[in-house]
C-alpha cells in the first residue's frame, strides 16, 4: 500500500536551504557520521529477488552484521524535512534494535537444522550465485533458503549458496528434498474472501463471494511464501474444486500467488494488466516477480 507521508517545514530553519541540504543526503553522507562516532561502519549492497538494494553493515562483536537498507529511509526522511543527524539517529536506533538478532551461527553449521529450516523460494531470473533451479512458470526461478521464525524477534532468512552446503556436509539432492518437503508443510491456501475478512476485522458470511473464485496461495507467516506454488498437489486441490483442469496463476509478489480456476471468455491480456498495474503502484521492486500472467493445465 502507498504510505502517507507527513510533509513538515523544521522552525528557524530556511526552508529553500532545508531543501538544498536534503537533495546533497547521501548514504555516504551517513557512513562518515558513524565513522566519526567512533562506528565500524561501510556501504552495502545486497541482492533481493535480483534487485540491487543498497545498505549500511555497522560491525559490532558479533560475527554476522546487519544490513540497514537506508533508500527508503533517505526517502521518508527528504519527505518529511529530516536532517541527516535524524537519519543517523534512525539508522543507529535499527542497529541497536537488532544487532544481537540473527541465525546463530551453532544452527546454520548443523546439518539438521539445515534440513529442518530450508525451503524454496521463488523469484525473477538472475545471475545470483545460489542453489537453484528452473521453474515451470516462465521468467522465474527457484532457490533454496534457510529460515527461522521467532516469536519475538521475527523470521530470518539466508539464501543458500552451493559451497556452504558442502562446508555443512550435506548431499545437495538430501537438502532439495527436505525442502520440497518443508515448503509443502508450510502451505497455506485461503479465498480472497478470507483474507479480506481478516483484514477488515468481519466474517465471511458478510463478504461477497468471489465472482471467479480467488485463492491466496503464501506460508504460514507470509514470507517467501510464493514458492508454495510450486506444490502441484495444491493445485490439483483447486483444480479438482471447481471441475476444471486449468488454472490462472497471478504472481502477486515473492510473498504469495493468486489462483483462479479458469472459464471459458477469461481474458488473459486482461489478467497481465491487472498485475502490472498492481507491481507498479504497489509492490517494492525487490518483492515483485514478474508482470505476466500464466494459464497452465492439471491433473484433476
């Protein structure tokens, strides 16, 4: 959903000024800040569903560092008149927040962990260096990621890398297995009439059947939770439902999929405008898997 920015002028200050200043905010601007203050801090890019997104890593004791992504964060701070030093205050607040939270290194080196915690994800094709495979949908690709979720500090995820299986000491056809396995047990299958319900707090019974049916295919904690797709039997479930052995499949984001039984008349063209219209306004660049729309056939 778009955010709604408070818009605000800071008092005593020159407000042409003000502006010019925020233009000139770069991320290096904040680096060098830290670095003053005593920090062990320097820029970071990371790759998220084959987009470059740009960071800050501060290096504390603790082996494994975080990344702050700062676009969005120099965004909302040259919208609302925020001074660098409030940017700095932020970025520092997000790192102290978090240092201590992670994977911890003793469960990312067992191997049974590993096995218990790994899942596909799915996103656009890229030249990323990870343990993937292809997809039967078009223009996407499938990974392998560990993940854990904690009740109190959230869900961390690391993409996997072929070398780390092999450091670990797992077989790569073990590890692929498991996380078929472990996707399909996380799957969750709700009507669009379900989840708005949920969202605006009502019953079913008090939201409009959907005219077609609409599935939200995601995970249980819709993260990552596209790749739930790939499950056929979830499909031939769908499929089976409503008497038809074809299915229209939106990629909404990497966090979820919308599955509508097809009928006669549909009009596909129709469908890839409705997504990307919805990846333009809606979606962050880095959670969008592609702007197309796909009819595929199964087994009912």
């Amino acid at each position: 959903m778009g955010q709604l920015l408070e818009k605000r002028l800071v008092l005593g200050q020159d407000p042409e000024k003000n502006k010019k200043e925020r233009r000139k905010m770069k991320r290096q601007d904040i680096v060098n800040v830290l670095i003053e203050r005593g920090f062990k801090a320097e820029m970071q890019e990371n790759v998220k569903n084959g987009i470059i997104v740009e960071g800050i890593m501060i290096q504390g004791d603790d082996p494994i560092a975080p990344i702050i992504y700062t676009d969005r964060l120099i965004r909302d701070a040259e919208a609302q008149g925020k001074s660098l030093e409030d940017v700095v205050a932020m970025v520092l607040r997000i790192y102290e927040e978090n240092k201590h939270k992670g994977l911890d290194l003793g469960k990312i080196f067992d191997p049974e962990f590993i096995k218990s915690h790994v899942y596909l994800g799915l996103q656009k094709k890229s030249d990323e260096d990870l343990l993937k495979e292809s997809c039967y949908l078009e223009g996407l690709e499938v990974y392998l990621y560990v993940r854990e979720d904690s009740e109190h500090d959230g869900i961390y995820t690391m993409k996997v890398k072929k070398d780390f299986l092999e450091r670990v000491g797992l077989d790569e056809k073990e590890v692929w297995e498991c996380a078929r396995a472990n996707t399909s047990a996380d799957t969750v299958v709700r009507t669009m009439a379900e989840v708005i319900a949920e969202m605006c707090g009502m019953s079913c019974d008090e939201i409009s059947a959907d005219e077609p049916p609409m599935y939200v295919v995601s995970n249980k904690n819709c993260t990552r939770g596209a790749s739930a797709v790939l499950d056929k039997k979830v499909l031939e479930d769908i499929g089976r439902k409503h008497g038809t052995d074809t299915l229209i499949i939106l990629p909404s984001s990497i966090h979820e999929v919308l599955v509508v039984p097809y009928e006669d008349g549909m009009d596909m063209d129709f469908m890839r405008s409705m997504v990307t219209e919805v990846n333009t306004t809606e979606v962050l660049p880095e959670d969008q898997l592609i702007s197309d729309a796909y009819k595929v056939t199964v087994t009912i």
